[in-house]
C-alpha cells in the first residue's frame, strides 16, 4: 500500500490520467467534425423538394436567358455568346467538372475570361438548390455527393455558417472597383462624360437600346471604357454586360437579349467610345 501512496507513483497516475483525457479530448474532436461532415452533407442531399425549389431559383435568377429553360444551353442570349453556354445535360468540357463541390465552386467564383459570373449574391441556400435542380437533368453525368467534399467547402467558403445564416454574400468585388473607376482622373472622366452627354441626346435606335439596357448609364460607360476587349465583336460586349450585370451598370435584363440587339448595342457603342 506504501507503495501504491508513493509520490513517484502519483506522479505517474496523473501523467497516465492527463494522456488519457488528451487522446479522449482528441478522439471526441475528430468525432465532431464527422458528426458535423455528415449533418452539412445530409444538408445538401437532393431531394424532390429541393429539386423543384431550384428549378424556381433557375429561372428567377435569369438562369435559363443563357442555359435555356431545360439548361441545354440554348437560352435567348445563347446566339451572341462564344464559347456558348453551358448544356447541363451533356459531360464534355466542364471548367471545375461536374461534382457538387465543382459547381459549388463556379456560382461562388465565376468562370474567368467566360460569359459566366459569380452569383454570391444569391445565398447559399438558394444556390445549392440551383445546383440540386442541375444535377437532376441527367444523373449519369454528376457524381454522388461525398462527405470530403463538404468539408472542402466548409474550409474554402465557410459552407455550413453560409447555410445556416441564410448565405447573404457581400456585394461581389467587381462593383467596388468599378465605383473607384467612376472617380479617376479628370481625363479619363472627361472620355467618360463626352459619351454620356451624347447617349442622353441621342435618340437613335441604338441609343434608346443602350439606355433601356443600363440602370446606371455612367456606370456602364466607365466599365466599358475601361476594357478595350469588347470592341473585338458583339459576343465579348455580351460576356463583358453579363459577366456582372446588376453592379456594373446594366440591368440583369441584358441575359434576355437576343443576337441582333447586341449587334445593334454593339454597333452604336463602337461610335460613342
């Protein structure tokens, strides 16, 4: 019993007891995160309801104006856009693939240099709904959900918060950049208000185009000015309305327009600026 009370063998106890409450610390942590891996997975499960929630969310979010009403990619402003959008229903080509986490991905951060923006101004909720909606035009082509995947998103984009609070993104960057632009140098705004004044005056086919096509007409003028690239053909003025329609000055509207109209904003742009 002496032996047992001894201060070596207290010692010893309370090393042994404070390893155990270590490894049982550590074993509850890692169970945690699995508990909480498998409720955001059981989150984004598809399910009929889910289904017919994003096929609302589609077509409410202009959606179809480039994908088409069945997301074949043959939506009205399809004509004037090159490469052409996304068809939902074939497995070819696919930027980030066709995983949830890959299209999770595209709405959250756009497709550089294409016609497709982000949408993190549409919650989260709303966007794995969308995608739900997407992945059930054809099964075969998008894999099952995996729980890895989820916790992928967790640590990018802070899915399970997102979720939970309803996903309110912040006003997308682009937007912030482009009101710096309105306030450059009195040379540059110069360019800037020469070919506003002009579009106020004008009331040409072309003119009464471009002023029903923008919220904001300084705004849109600036964006322009600022990216040479649209010049080149009306498809790359289209990709450039599109890439940010609603903060760079154009209305979302702008989605529905067919070939011919951005050929004829096209052709009265190319005058102004």
């Amino acid at each position: 019993m002496t032996f047992i009370n001894s201060p070596i063998t207290q010692r010893l106890s309370a090393a042994c007891l404070a390893l155990a409450l270590v490894a049982g610390v550590s074993h509850l942590s890692g169970g945690g995160q699995a508990l909480a891996d498998a409720a955001l997975l059981k989150q984004v499960q598809p399910s009929d309801a889910l289904v017919k929630e994003g096929q609302k969310l589609f077509m409410k979010n202009n959606c179809n104006s480039c994908h088409g009403d069945n997301g074949k990619g043959d939506g009205l402003a399809a004509a004037a856009l090159n490469p052409k959008p996304r068809n939902f229903h074939a497995n070819a080509a696919w930027k980030n693939g066709t995983s949830f986490a890959g299209l999770y991905k595209t709405l959250e951060e756009g497709i550089p240099g294409g016609a497709m923006s982000a949408y993190g101004h549409v919650s989260a909720k709303d966007r794995v709904a969308i995608i739900t909606y997407i992945r059930s035009l054809n099964k075969a082509i998008y894999p099952a959900i995996a729980e890895t995947e989820v916790n992928k998103l967790d640590q990018q984009y802070g899915l399970a918060k997102a979720l939970a609070s309803g996903g309110k993104a912040q006003i997308i960057p682009v937007s912030l950049a482009i009101s710096k632009l309105v306030e450059e140098s009195a040379a540059e705004r110069q360019k800037v208000e020469k070919a506003l004044a002009q579009v106020k005056k004008d009331s040409s086919p072309g003119a009464l185009l471009f002023q029903s096509a923008a919220y904001d007409h300084e705004r849109a003028l600036t964006a322009l000015h600022h990216s040479r690239t649209w010049k080149a053909n009306s498809s790359e003025l289209a990709k450039l309305a599109m890439s940010d329609a609603a903060h760079n000055g154009f209305k979302a509207k702008v989605r529905t327009f067919s070939g011919q109209q951005w050929q004829q904003l096209f052709d009265y742009l190319k005058k102004v600026l």
